[in-house]
C-alpha cells in the first residue's frame, strides 16, 4: 500500500499511524508516477486538486486555471491528501469511508 502525501501532514500521519503497513511517498521530494496521477485525475477529477490549501490561495487566477495535472506537476502539495493505493485501488483524503474501506476505523 502506498500512501502519497506530505510527512508534515497531520491528516497524512493519523493515515500512517492506522496503517502501519502503508509507505509514505513524500509528494514534494519524490512526487507522484506519472501514471498513479493520471489515474486519480481520471478517479476523481478536480477534487484532486486542494483548493483550501495555502498553496493554492498563493496562485494567481490565471495559474488556477491550468488543467489539474498541469498544476499538480508544479505544485505538488496542492493535492487533496491523503492519496492511498492499495492494489488497483485508489482512495482519495482521510474519509470516515476510506477509513471503513481500509479496515482502519
């Protein structure tokens, strides 16, 4: 199971800390494959992309309306955190149903 995010995250960590079997891949240094990104764009679209983060209230409108991979290629702590695959699985954020799907509620 790989968990994408950031070390800082305190969402990140309470993931970590229930799923002990999980990798964290720190987004910022060794950022997302290509392919894992594409797929959770096609999963879930623009909720990808964090629009409560500080990062994304320092953009200007026009850099906001970049396409979403685009964005997170540039900045990569504007993804919405947790991103957790598990298999073919992906899940997105730190749910009470992610949670329950992944057997850590």
């Amino acid at each position: 199971m790989q968990l994408y995010g950031l070390k800082n995250c305190d969402t990140c960590r309470k993931a970590m800390k229930a799923l002990p079997g999980a990798v964290l891949v720190d987004v910022r240094s060794d950022g997302v494959p290509d392919s894992v990104l594409a797929r959770a764009h096609e999963t879930f679209g623009d909720q990808l992309v964090n629009t409560r983060s500080t990062t994304w209230r320092s953009l200007d409108e026009e850099a906001r309306g970049r396409p979403a991979l685009t964005l997170l290629k540039e900045h990569p702590a504007l993804m919405k955190r947790p991103l957790i695959q598990q298999g073919d699985t992906l899940y997105l954020g730190w749910s009470k149903e992610t949670q329950a799907a992944l057997g850590a509620a």
